[in-house]
C-alpha cells in the first residue's frame, strides 16, 4: 500500500499535477493530501515497529493494535496442522502421536453493500441544520458524470471538476460552486459514478488494492465496534462514526485516485471500496442501517480459517498409517466464527487414498 500510493505520488509530481486531497469526514471541512497521508502512513508504520522492538518507551498498546492482533490471538489466517504432506505416493506413517494443540486465530470481519446495491439505498446525510445554513438538501442532482472513461484527457480533467463541485460544493456544505482557485482540486470518486474497473464488484467485500480486507472495527470508535462483532441484522449502523486511521485513510485515498495519473496504469490495483463506505467516510453521510453484510470467518485476504487439522494429505496416493494417535486439539476462536464442529478435524484426506491398521485413535 505504501509503495503505490509512493508510486502514484512519484508520477503526480513527475507529469506537475496538482496534489490530491481527501476530507475525510472527521475533519470537520478540512483535508489531507495525498503526501500527508502517505507520510502518516509510514510514520505510523515506523512507530510501532520501534514500539515493538523495544526502541520506543513509550505506552503505545492500544494504537498498536491498528498493526497487532489483540488478546492473544494468532496472525490472522493462521491455520494450524499437526503433519502436512502435499503430493507423493506410498507415505507410511506409524507409531504417531498429536497432542495438545491449541489454536486462537482472529478474523477480519469483512463487509459487503450487494444489498444495499440491489435495492438502490438511498444516501442519506448525517450532518443537522444549523442557524446560520441550512443543510443541503439530500436530492441536489448530481452532475452528469462519465459512466466509461472519457475519450480524452480535457474531458477526464473536466469530470474532475464537475464532480468536486458536486461532492464538496452542492452535498456537504450547502455552498454553491467554488471560486476559480479551487477548481484544481480534482477528485475521483469512481465508486458514485460507475468508475468501478468497469465491472460489478458489489458481491465482493470491500479490500485494498493487494487483496487486503477493509477492517471496519479498526476506523470506528471502540464503544461501537460491538455493532460490527454482534450484528444479526437487527442493529441501527447508522450510528457508526468514521475516526480513521492511517491505514484506513491509505487505503480510500489510493482507491479514489488510482487512475489519477491518466497513464493506462491504475495504482489501487484491484481495490475496490463502495460509494456507500465513501459516502460515510468522505462525505460524512449516514451509514447504511439495515442492508449491510459483515461476512465472517475469513482472515485479512478474505480466505476462509481452515482452523486445527492433526494431518492433513493433498494428493497423497497409498499412505498407510498404523498406531497414530491425534487428541486434544483445541479450537478458541470467537465461537460465533466457525460452524458447530470449531474446524477441527483430526485427520484430513484431499483427492488421495488412506489406508489404516492396527489401533488408532482421534
């Protein structure tokens, strides 16, 4: 994430473009630019590499945790297996004993909009009326925006300013257009105007560009993460607040300006971030109550927690085990992650063939 946001920087600077920025909802009408969220970034990276290689004295566990798994859990996606054989023929295996495995990995809860999505959900802004302006009306048209990319590159940098007026002059402030000096200001918000990688990806959690799930716990305030960790579908999100961090900052930058540079590449790779997420970390407006997914039991690339496995044999043709003994494995996952067995088998046989003698026990 870090050496393609560098990346994108690098070219900006290199073709003399203007800065990117993003406001972010918690900044109360200000912004950062693309080189200061890059910079929190790798600062906040620094920090807790020194922080935990003891170079550091200072009391830093919770903000840790943005890059840590807490309470004693495993890596995410860490899976654990006795004995592993991949591909072979003729294993024998005898006079074995497994014991005493514990397993304790975390999952990322990853979130899906295809709902939301399907029934077209209405938007709506969070902000109040105020004494001094009313707040924009909900219904302000937006501008006609490309829904492919535009033929040429005037049009790309036109689009641009059309949409800033529109994202940052007619929705949030309630301010008409922006003087000429703000019209530099370019932004992306591909995800409002069909300028998704030119495919339906709403049946897909929302991830970085490298496949990296997008971890909503971490960017709310800790009161409300049990709103993420519990819900069955009957919770009101749209209480949930966007605090941010750098890595979430990161990661919604890069995605909004990854074709900014207009050089056939696109730098977020193969993120992809909802307007519905974008509409409440950027603009500030209510997040979608009732039509949200959290999908569980995955680990931070989205791959399913395969859990505890005493042997596992892929492909393995005529293995023979005689006296093997696998017991006590333990599962301790949050038990609202795994299906009623905990994942927790004792011996797994894939697309081979197992023979068995003598006195086995699992």
């Amino acid at each position: 994430l870090l050496l393609a946001i560098t990346q994108l920087l690098q070219g900006i600077m290199d073709n003399g473009l203007d800065i990117p920025f993003v406001s972010y909802s918690y900044l109360n009408k200000s912004h950062l630019t693309l080189i200061e969220i890059r910079d929190n970034l790798a600062e906040s990276m620094d920090i807790i590499y020194r922080y935990y290689t003891g170079d550091l004295d200072l009391d830093l566990e919770e903000k840790a945790k943005l890059y840590s798994n807490s309470d004693n859990y495993l890596p995410d996606g860490a899976t654990l297996y006795g004995i592993i054989l991949k591909y072979g023929d003729d294993i024998y295996m005898e006079n074995i004993t497994i014991n005493n495995m514990k397993l304790k990995t975390n999952q990322v809860i990853g979130i899906n909009f295809e709902e939301c999505h399907d029934i077209n959900y209405e938007l709506k802004l969070k902000i109040t009326e105020s004494p001094t302006r009313p707040a924009p009306s909900p219904t302000t048209p937006a501008p006609t925006v490309f829904r492919d990319q535009p033929d040429n590159i005037n049009d790309f940098r036109q689009w641009y300013v059309e949409y800033y007026y529109y994202l940052y002059g007619y929705w949030l402030w309630g301010y008409g257009p922006p003087d000429d000096s703000d019209t530099g200001r370019r932004r992306l918000i591909r995800s409002d105007t069909g300028f998704e990688h030119n495919k339906n990806e709403y049946n897909s959690v929302l991830h970085g560009p490298f496949g990296d799930v997008i971890d909503i716990t971490k960017m709310i305030p800790s009161q409300q993460i049990k709103l993420i960790t519990e819900y069955d579908g009957n919770q009101d999100l749209s209480q949930l607040e966007y605090i941010g961090n750098p890595l979430s900052d990161a990661q919604i930058a890069l995605y909004l300006y990854g074709a900014y540079l207009w050089d056939g590449r696109d730098y977020a790779h193969t993120s992809f971030i909802s307007k519905y997420l974008i509409a409440w970390a950027v603009r500030g407006m209510r997040f979608p109550p009732k039509c949200s997914e959290m999908v569980r039991n995955k680990d931070n690339m989205h791959q399913t927690n395969k859990g505890i496995v005493g042997i596992r044999m892929d492909g393995i043709e005529g293995a023979q085990i005689n006296n093997i003994s696998i017991k006590k494995l333990y599962n301790k996952a949050p038990g609202d992650v795994y299906d009623e067995d905990k994942n927790i088998r004792g011996i797994s046989v894939i697309d081979g063939e197992l023979f068995i003698s003598g006195t086995n026990t699992i």
